[in-house]
C-alpha cells in the first residue's frame, strides 16, 4: 500500500471534519442493531488520527491513529477485520480503548475501499464484551461497508460535478464580462414581477447609476433610466412578447447621469416556464453611436441627391453644347474651362461627403485609419 498517495486519495474525498450526513448516520445506526452492539462508527483514517463520520454509542469525534483498530484494516481491502477479545490479542491488549473507555472487547471492521483499491477506514461495531460473527455476518457488514461507499463515491462525484460547473460559470463570467453590452436573463412571472436572475457586468457600463444585485430582485428599476416618451413604448413590446413568445427586439432613449440622451436596443428570445414565468435570453447595447452614422449615411444621400444636382446639370448642358454645336475653338476653350471648374466642385465637395464619411465609420469602429485610403481613392 502506498500510504502517500491513500492519504491523497482521502483527502480528495473532501470529507474529513465535515457535518453528520443522515445517509451515513442511517447505515451506522443499521449496523449497530442488525448486529446488536452499543457502538458502530464509520470512520476515515487520517495521517495522524482516526475521524469518525458517523457515530453511534461513543462521545468523541476522533482518536489517534496509533490507537485505531481500523488502522490494521488498511492493507486487507477484501476482508473483515475481526477481533473477538483484544484482551487476548499482542497488538491491542495494551490499547488506551481496551484499558480504558470505551472498554473494547470486540471490533468488527469492513474496509471503505476506494475504486482504485485504496481503503479510506471502515464501517465498524464495537461491543464492551467478546463475542464472535459469523460468515454470513461478515458479508453483511462488507454489504453495508459497500453501501457506505458507493454514497462517498456519489457524494465525490457530486462535489467534482460542482467545482466543474463553478470553474464553467467563471469563465462564462469572464466571457460575458468582455462582451459588448450586457448580457442577460430577465424573468417575468404572471403576477408581473421581473427580476434579473443574471446579468454580466457590461450593465453597469451602460447603466452605471443601476445596481445589479437591486436589479436581480426587482428588473422593475430598469424602467428608471427609459426615456419618459419611449416608457410605454418599451413596456408595452415587453408585455406583447410575454404573451405571444415572439422574440423582444426594442430601440429606446435613455437618460444619462449627466443628462446625455443615448439610444439603446434590446433584443432576446423568450420561454415560457410550466408556472407560466416568461424567461428572456439576450442582450442590451448602447447603439447611439450608430444611430448617429446611420443619420451620417443618411444626410451623405440626401446631399448626393440635391447638392449634386445642380454641377451635374450644368456638366450635362456644356457637354451636350460641345457635342451638338458647332463651336468654334475660343468657344470651346470656354466650354472646357466651365467643365474644369465644375469638375473641381463636384470633387471637392466628394472629397468632404468622404471625410465625412470616414469619421462616422471611426467613431463607430473604432478602427485605426488604415482605410481611409481606400474610402476616398
């Protein structure tokens, strides 16, 4: 047996020094009638000590190791300890435990053995006068040494599944914290009460006056930052998607801490519970910026459409003259002239819609100036 790495083993059980657990209680308390003894104890044996995890019939948590009869349980994973009278036994006649209380007069001990072979301590009874177990009996106890086991090896597997899923939701905290905007799980029961059970930190970017941990308890305080002529507006496309499930897609004005009016849009997808609780997957993001290229795009298009219109119709007249006319070469000096001149208009004014153009899309990028080659070429 490697004591070294039994004692690992043990140790990623997590189970030393914690509370009474009833299904352990249950098979200790089970062992101690089926077998008609005063004490039955499932216990784990540490580096220096012997920890009981259930206890029944004794006032004290834990002895020595040195004076543990489960210690000599260790290196025999297939079999029962069994010690009829320690009084007449060289390894235990001189023990504080059978010279003293509990005054052990027989012990009983089926191993925990681990899957990989390791035995962690016993599900054992003791009684306070010699007596002997039979065949059938030690099957019993290795039975319920066995059942002892198979709820640490649950429990083990339960505690791993936690610390993966607490190491997932870390990182899908972290993930969600770099995202743009935030994002979000609303619930709204049929009463009409909404909480934020999750919400990444990218909230308290565009919301910095809203508290999460408020939020979490009452979504209502969201409503708080709308704008008072979109309020409605908002409230209502919340209300129409909880009946209908369709997908919550929302622009809206917020107001500021300084006063500042910003756009924002929501957007999630809906499922509705068994109790009738409506929950929503999305996100929300600050769009003013573009909104404000849009707009840019916007008045780009109107300028082309009207300001252009008046250099193009003269380029199409002095075109059109030299093309149907007979002119002589002064005239078409002249007529070059006009052309070069407009020309010259039209691209210094393409120049500024471009310039206009590129500092729309950086605010919205973000993006170095890289482009704006390619934008005015």
């Amino acid at each position: 047996m490697d004591e070294l790495l039994r004692l690992k083993e043990l140790a990623d059980y997590k189970i030393l020094d914690t509370l009474p657990e009833k299904e352990l209680d249950e098979i200790a308390q089970i062992a101690a009638g089926v077998f008609d003894t005063p004490i039955a104890l499932i216990t784990l044996v540490d580096k220096d000590r012997q920890w009981f995890k259930a206890n029944v019939g004794l006032d004290i948590s834990e002895t020595p190791r040195k004076d543990a009869f489960c210690q000599h349980a260790l290196h025999k994973p297939n079999e029962v300890l069994v010690v009829e009278d320690p009084c007449h036994d060289e390894r235990f006649k001189d023990n504080p435990l059978v010279l003293g209380h509990p005054d052990i007069r027989f012990y009983a001990g089926a191993p925990l053995e681990t899957p990989s072979g390791q035995v962690l301590g016993t599900l054992c009874i003791i009684d306070d006068r010699p007596r002997t177990i039979t065949k059938n009996q030690k099957q019993a106890l290795m039975a319920l040494a066995k059942k002892a086991m198979d709820y640490l090896n649950t429990r083990k597997q339960l505690l791993e599944q936690d610390r993966l899923l607490e190491l997932e939701a870390a990182r899908f905290k972290k993930m969600t914290d770099q995202a743009p905007g935030a994002i979000y799980q609303l619930e709204m029961k049929p009463t009409g009460e909404m909480s934020f059970p999750f919400i990444s930190r990218g909230f308290t970017v565009i919301h910095p006056n809203l508290k999460p941990d408020e939020l979490e308890q009452d979504a209502s305080l969201a409503f708080n930052v709308v704008h008072h002529d979109d309020l409605e507006y908002v409230k209502g496309s919340l209300l129409e998607s909880f009946a209908t499930l369709k997908n919550w897609s929302v622009e809206y004005r917020v107001i500021e801490e300084n006063g500042e009016v910003h756009w924002h849009w929501a957007h999630a997808k809906p499922e509705r519970k068994e109790d009738g609780t409506v929950v929503w997957y999305g996100t929300f993001q600050d769009i003013t910026e573009r909104k404000e290229y849009i707009k840019t795009l916007e008045q780009i298009l109107f300028d082309i459409s009207h300001v252009m219109r008046r250099p193009v119709a003269n380029m199409l007249g002095l075109t059109t003259a030299i093309t149907e006319q007979d002119l002589n070469l002064e005239t078409l000096k002249t007529c070059a002239s006009h052309l070069k001149t407009v020309s010259e208009e039209m691209d210094s004014y393409i120049r500024k819609l471009s310039d206009t153009y590129y500092e729309a899309q950086q605010k919205l990028t973000g993006k170095n100036g890289t482009e704006q080659g390619e934008i005015t070429s």
